[in-house]
C-alpha cells in the first residue's frame, strides 16, 4: 500500500496521506514520498491546483514516534540536521510552498504536529470546525524543526505563536480559525477544497503561479517583491494564456494551454 496516495483528475491534483492505521502519522518514509510526489506534480504543467489531504477522514496525527525513536532512523535524523541546507524534515513540507501551483489543504479529524506543519505549507486551509489541532513538538521536548518558522510566519502574531508552541495546546478548528491559522472552516472540507480548486482552474495557470510566488515574496522576501511583480507581469502579458483570458471573460468555453512558465 502507497503511503501517499496520488490521484490526478482535469487538471487537480489530490494527494492523499494513507497510513490510516496510524492515523496518518508520518513516517521518514512518508516523508520520502511526500517530496518524490511533489517533484513529479512540479514537472507536470498539466496540474494547475493541488489538494493535500489524508485518509480516513483524519489528516494526520504528527510525526510517527516510533519511526523516530528507531535507532537507525536517530543517526539518519542526527546527519539530516546536521548537514548544510533544508532537511529532509522540512523539504518534505516547504516544498508545497515552492510549487507553481496553489495548494489547499482539507483537514479533518486531527492535525498535530506534523500534520500542522505540513498544513500551514499549503497556500489555503480549510478544516472541519471541529477538527483538534495542536503545535505539539514541545510536548515530546522537541521544536517544531519543518519549517514552522516561515510557514507560519505572517498568520498569527508572534505572541501568540509562542504561546501555541510553548504550550503545545490542544485547539479546534473554529479557534484557529478566528485567530487566522485557518483560512476557512467547513463541514465538508474536501468538497469545498475541490470547489474552491474547480474556480481556480478558471484561471491562466500562468497567473496563478505569479500571483503565489508574487505573494510569497511579499511575506518572505519583500525586497524583492516589488521588482517580481513587474518581471512577472511582463512575462505574463508576453505571454498566449494571459490572451486567452481575456478571450475566456468574454466566452467561458476557452480553455487555457498548459502553464508556459516555470
């Protein structure tokens, strides 16, 4: 069995944490998958949106302890940390971010962890109002270490950012949702994810993938956020898909090439 499930359909890619014996708790080999899914979704032009989500409606519960506590894994994770770059802890989640294309998650049941960082890498959130949520790595006296410290930056203040991590505290959906770690709250949050993908693919693949990386900058590298949005919008209007959507506004039966850029 897959332990990432990766389904492809008109243009939306839905890809599915598949341990639910474990409640989706994520494994170095899950881990490994995650980043090998990503890569290939990255190549692909014709994927123009992609939803994260887990089986059995349950997100996932965090890391999975028990792999972690493997003494060959320790020396693995030991060297990951210890080498120059991103670790393969926070490949696996900042990849979504780099992505030419907008990720939403669709949570349910319970994110932990893990499993919240790994949501706060997607571009939109959408939960079950009800689903528990926790910043849990200090509770087994460790930091949150998958790049936690840009994903989150820019949805909550810094305070309150300690306070959930320092406390590890356990919190529904509807909570973070009111403090803006959510982006919507629904009770069924697959099929608003999948509606929510559906209008975006009314739109020039080229464009959404500026408007993402443009964005970003704004948050992560605002020096330059300024110069992108003029290099970006000359490559678009340069471009046969941004004709095409002024074509599309007027007769909904255009369709756009697959994404032109990188």
């Amino acid at each position: 069995m897959s332990l990432v499930r990766f389904d492809k359909n008109n243009g939306i890619a839905t890809v599915t944490l598949n341990r639910p014996d474990k409640r989706n708790a994520m494994s170095f080999a899950l881990l490994r998958e995650l980043v090998k899914i990503a890569n290939q979704i990255k190549k692909d032009k014709s994927i123009r949106c992609v939803i994260l989500t887990g089986e059995a409606q349950v997100f996932s519960a965090g890391i999975d302890l028990a792999d972690l506590n493997n003494p060959k894994n320790r020396v693995f994770a030991a060297w990951e940390l210890i080498r120059p770059g991103q670790s393969l802890f926070q490949k696996a989640f900042l990849i979504w971010q780099e992505l030419p294309v907008p990720v939403i998650a669709a949570i349910e049941g319970y994110c932990f962890g893990a499993g919240m960082q790994l949501a706060l890498a997607a571009d939109i959130r959408i939960a079950h109002p009800t689903t528990q949520m926790s910043i849990m790595e200090s509770r087994w006296g460790l930091v949150p270490d998958m790049g936690l410290s840009r994903s989150l930056k820019g949805l909550i203040g810094l305070d309150l950012a300690k306070e959930l991590t320092l406390t590890a505290r356990i919190f529904d959906a509807t909570y973070a949702n009111n403090i803006g770690l959510m982006t919507h709250v629904d009770e069924q949050p697959l099929v608003k994810a999948q509606a929510l993908a559906e209008e975006m693919l009314q739109r020039s693949p080229d464009a959404l993938m500026a408007s993402k990386f443009v964005l970003d900058a704004m948050e992560h590298r605002p020096n330059k956020s300024l110069r992108m949005e003029k290099i970006w919008q000359l490559k678009l209007l340069l471009g046969k898909n941004s004709q095409l959507a002024r074509k599309k506004d007027k007769n909904p039966d255009v369709q756009f090439l697959p994404r032109q850029y990188k």
